[in-house]
C-alpha cells in the first residue's frame, strides 16, 4: 500500500507535464507560420524575376552596342569609298583595313570573302 501511494505520487508530476496543452496557438504563431511557409517561394519568385530582368537588360543592350558598331563600320566603309571613289577595290588592303578600323573604333576587323563562324565575331546581315 505505501509502495502504490509512492508510485502514484512519483507518477502524478510526469502525467502533468506529459499531457498537451489544448489551447490553441496564438494568432502571431498562426501568421508566423503561414509566412514560413510562403517566403521561400517568394524568394525563389523574386530570384527567377531579377534574373530574367537582367537577360532582357543584356540582350537590349548587346543589341544597341551592335547596331552602333555597325553605323561606325558603314559610316568608315561611306568615307573610304568617298576618299577612294566609287571604283574602289570591294576587299581594302592591310593599310586601308586598319584606317577603317581605327575610324569605326572596332579592334580586329578583317572582310573575309568566306567567313565561318568564329565566337565573339560578327557577321552583316
């Protein structure tokens, strides 16, 4: 008998601790969660946004940085055949090349009569 009342006196603390609380949570706990649960995706939303930005903002510009370097070209190619008239040879010798290039600010300008498909060059339209 004294052992029962022993072990019920040990066993009531832990019964208490052990039980769950049945309040529900608080309304901050609520809200706190639902964020936890949507700002990953918000993020990853944001990531793929500024990323295609940026793509959009590199090709335009690309773009706008070709069509200038194309003016120049045109602009050198109207001042050498001005220069050398309209009967000047189609492909310019070495010298003639490189007053094109140092007049439309492009470095490494050749005419290739066969161009093949080189990275980082550019072909006219």
């Amino acid at each position: 008998m004294v052992v029962d009342a022993a072990r019920r006196w040990w066993a009531a603390p832990r019964l208490r601790q052990s039980t769950p609380s049945a309040s529900p949570p608080s309304p901050q706990r609520a809200k706190a969660a639902r964020l936890a649960l949507f700002l990953p995706l918000v993020i990853v939303a944001a990531v793929l946004l500024c990323a295609a930005m940026g793509f959009v903002a590199t090709r335009i510009s690309k773009g706008h940085i070709e069509s200038e370097q194309r003016a120049a070209l045109q602009q050198a190619l109207d001042e050498f055949h001005a220069q050398f008239g309209d009967g000047a040879v189609d492909a310019p010798d070495d010298v003639q090349l490189r007053a094109i290039a140092r007049r439309s600010g492009l470095a490494d300008l050749r005419f290739d009569a066969n161009p093949i498909g080189e990275v980082g060059r550019t072909f006219p339209a």
